[in-house]
C-alpha cells in the first residue's frame, strides 16, 4: 500500500464538502427544504404587503380592495353558481386552442426545424406574423369564424401558434450533428432520422416549450373572451370592470393566475415522468 495516497475514510468526506456549491454560487444547490420555504416566502411577503396597506387605508378599496373583500367576493360568486361554471368554460376554451395549436405547430415546426427548404419557405413569414397581436385579428375572426365557441378559440390559437411553431422548429434544430450523421451512415433515411433521431432527441425541448405555450395561452383569454362571450373567467372581468367592482376583478385575476399555475405543475410533472435523466443533479 502507498504511503503518499490519502485515508480512504478521511478523504470521502472533505471531497464532498468541497464539491458541494454555495446556493449563491452560478448554478448553486439549494435544499428542497429551503427552496420551499422561499417559494413560500415569495406568496406570502406580497400578500403581507397588501394586508398591511389595507389594514392602514393606504389606498382606496375602490383601486386596491383588501384581501377579504376579495375572498368575500369568491364566496359570493360561488354561491351564485357561475363560479365553477366560469373557471370550466375558460380552461376549455384555453385548452381547446392550446390543442389545436399543438396540433399543427408540432409537425410543421418539426418540418421548419429540419428541411432547409421549408424553413426558407415558412420562417420569414412566421417570423413576422408572430409579432401582429392577436386582439388585432378578432373582427377577421368574427367575420371568418362568427361568435360561437370556435371564435374564441381561434384567438387563443393565433395567439400561440406562430410563437409554438418558431420555438418547436429551434428545438429541432438544436439536435446535434453526431447522431444524425451517425444514423446516415449506418444507411437510414430521411424519413427515418426524423423518426428515430430527431423527435426523440428534441422531446424534452418540445414538451418545455408547450409548457411555455400554455402558459401564453392563458394570457390570451381575457381578450379571447373579448368576442360576444357569456361566460368565463375573462368575461366576468371584464363585466366588473363596467360596473368598477375591482374586487370581482381581482378574484378573477387571481382565478386565472392559479388555474394557470396548476397547469403549469401539471406539464412539470408530466416532465419530471416522460424525462427523469433530465432532472438529475450532477
């Protein structure tokens, strides 16, 4: 046995001490413990703010209603039934033009991400149609789709599709080289490199940018609901607003950002499942 080589016990302990970073460090660790504690942290010193603003009349209930007039206002909504109705029409109308958004902007991004000349073809265009905001469309809609439910729909999915398209085509395009000409040389063929190499390799980019889509989606629908609407959480803000009851606005708001959240966990999980190598610290 060499003398000059470090105890095998003694030498376990001071390398892992030294391999631990600093949660302060770029790409530091940090506990789960601690981490949710700070997440907690972070809902609650927003809400401790509000009540104490409140609690001192700082701002006028009319502009800033206090945290309990706001869940005074849940309870009542609730009770008048159109509560749970609302929240059950806005996720469908959001998933309905999230899915078909998907539906399209999956395949053709792939397309766009992987043959030169559908890319040279399509990009430039949908580079600029990305930028047109999407209220702007909502009296072609009317005149091309009416009002029922697939108008509204047809919002949410100009609202995502260009930008879902773009961002499925980068991660395609991401993919390396290595296995791709790897692939090649082993004699496969087009059809088979997309099949075999490129959608398996981009699956974890695609699915974190529908993910990301979701989220844009929800963001379109107040103003998809903007189109003769009866029902739904963008509605019933919009309703309180001509009648200045910001407590109702707020309750909505609130609805909205905690539904989208739910989703939001609910694509993370799905994640940390179809890709667990992905979640591994190193």
């Amino acid at each position: 046995m060499r003398d000059d080589l470090p105890p095998l016990d003694g030498a376990a302990g001071p390398t892992v001490m030294r391999n631990r970073r600093s949660p302060w460090d770029v790409r530091g660790d940090l506990r789960r413990r601690s981490a949710l504690a700070l997440a907690v942290a972070g809902f609650v010193l927003p809400l401790a703010v509000w009540i104490l603003v409140s609690l001192n009349g700082w701002a006028d209930p009319v502009f800033l209603p206090p945290p309990w007039q706001v869940l005074a206002q849940l309870g009542e909504w609730y009770r008048d039934g159109d509560l749970l109705g609302d929240v059950i029409v806005s996720i469908g109308r959001v998933l309905g033009g999230f899915c078909v958004a998907a539906l399209v902007a999956v395949p053709l991004g792939v397309l766009v991400g992987t043959y030169a000349p559908v890319r040279a073809f399509l990009e430039p265009l949908t580079e600029f149609t990305r930028y047109l905001p999407a209220v702007a469309f909502i009296p072609l809609i009317m005149l091309w789709v009416g009002i029922e439910e697939s108008a509204k729909i047809a919002v949410i999915w100009v609202g995502v599709f260009f930008q879902m398209l773009l961002l499925v085509a980068a991660d395609v395009a991401r993919v390396p080289d290595a296995p791709i000409e790897a692939a090649r040389t082993m004699g496969a063929t087009n059809e088979e490199i997309i099949k075999y190499v490129l959608i398996p390799a981009a699956r974890p980019a695609i699915l974190t940018t529908l993910r990301g889509a979701m989220c844009l989606a929800w963001t379109y629908l107040v103003v998809a609901e903007l189109v003769a609407a009866n029902s739904g959480l963008g509605y019933a803000i919009l309703k309180a607003q001509r009648f200045l009851q910001t407590d109702k606005i707020f309750a909505g708001i609130l609805l909205i950002g905690l539904v989208g959240l739910l989703t939001d966990q609910a694509f993370r999980w799905l994640h940390k499942r179809c890709f667990p190598w992905h979640h591994l610290r190193g």
